[in-house]
C-alpha cells in the first residue's frame, strides 16, 4: 500500500514540528530534583504510567487510546505555552489559543490524520470518556510523584498549600479511586513531613 507523496511530506514536517515540545520547560522538576522537566519528557512519563498503572482504573481502559492522548495532550503547548497548574491568575484549562493551537499543529498531518488526533485531544480535554478520566489521572498523578520525591518540588517555590493541591489532585479520583486513595496519603505524608505546607 503506497502512501501518497504529499502525506508523507506532511508527516515529516508534523514530526519536525513537535521536537518543539522537548524545549518546553514545565514548572515540576525530575524525581532527583536537579533540573526542570520538558513536555516531551512529561509526555513520555505518562504513557509509561499508563501501561504499569492501567489495571488500576476503575473502568477498563482502552490502554493504546489513553497511551495517545497522554503524548498528544501538551503538543499545543508549542504556540499556547504550559500553564502552571497552579497559576493564581491563569486558568489551566483549554483555552481559545489552545484550541488554535491544535488546528495549526495536527493541521500539519494529512487531513483524516489531523481529524483523528484533535478528536483525541478534544476527549482528553473534555475528560468525559474512561480514557480521557485515567489519561487525566495520570497527567495529575506525576507532578505529585515528583514533588513528593524533591521534598516539596515547585510546591515550596511557589508557595502551593496543601488546599490548593488537594483540591487539583482530586481529580485522580475519576480515573482510579485506588490510585486517589495513594495520591491522598501522600499529600497527608507530605503535610507530616513539613514539605506541604496546611493553613
């Protein structure tokens, strides 16, 4: 089966296109907590986390699916940029530049493509569907992994408290009551350890 010279010069200019995403610098750091974590290496984590942690979703999980929107969910940060989770004056939901965002970059990709991976995007956004719920747990889950890990990570240098966490972290809860059930005794240890700070 020939694939059509235009579709491939689309998909090598996609692919050309999101080795951008290995400069976005998100606000956690790695485990160790020497140096900032990009989006790709985000990405990448969470797909990993989706396949050891997908028999722990509350509702099987189309795992290949969830795997999609975890490497496809942050791409429009290449033109929209991260948004910290915590952003007092930002929201970090999708947005009209992020919606823009999408169009232009899986507007690279020949059409049925493109139509397929702003689908997906969309689902994961929306966080209605099994696997958008636990692609969404996964995506809350690792930021609290490593600054549990960093003691206290971008919580400490932004001055995040234990509310503000509890109340963004809740949502793994939709995924897995299991895996919320472990986020939840981390964020009580980490108010224990003093790296997580409760008015």
């Amino acid at each position: 089966m020939s694939i059509p010279a235009d579709d491939l010069s689309r998909q090598i200019a996609f692919i050309k296109e999101i080795d951008k995403l290995k400069y976005i610098q998100r606000r956690t750091k790695l485990f160790a907590g020497d140096r900032h974590e990009n989006d790709a290496e985000h990405s990448w984590h969470l797909a990993m986390m989706t396949i050891v942690l997908s028999a722990h979703a509350d509702t099987p999980v189309d795992v290949l699916k969830v795997i999609k929107m975890v490497l496809i969910h942050d791409i429009v940060e290449i033109d929209a940029g991260d948004v910290f989770l915590y952003d007092a004056q930002q929201s970090h939901t999708n947005t009209d530049n992020e919606r823009l965002a999408a169009e232009r970059i899986f507007g690279l990709l020949p059409p049925r493509q493109a139509e397929e991976l702003i689908a997906i995007w969309e689902e994961f956004e929306a966080g209605l569907t099994a696997e958008a719920k636990f692609a969404r747990s996964m995506d809350r889950l690792e930021p609290l992994l490593q600054n549990t890990a960093n003691n206290g990570g971008t919580w400490k240098e932004f001055d995040v408290d234990y509310e503000k966490v509890y109340n963004k972290k809740k949502a793994i809860q939709h995924g897995s009551a299991l895996l919320w059930q472990f986020a939840e005794n981390l964020i009580d240890e980490s108010v224990e350890k003093g790296i997580l700070k409760k008015q």
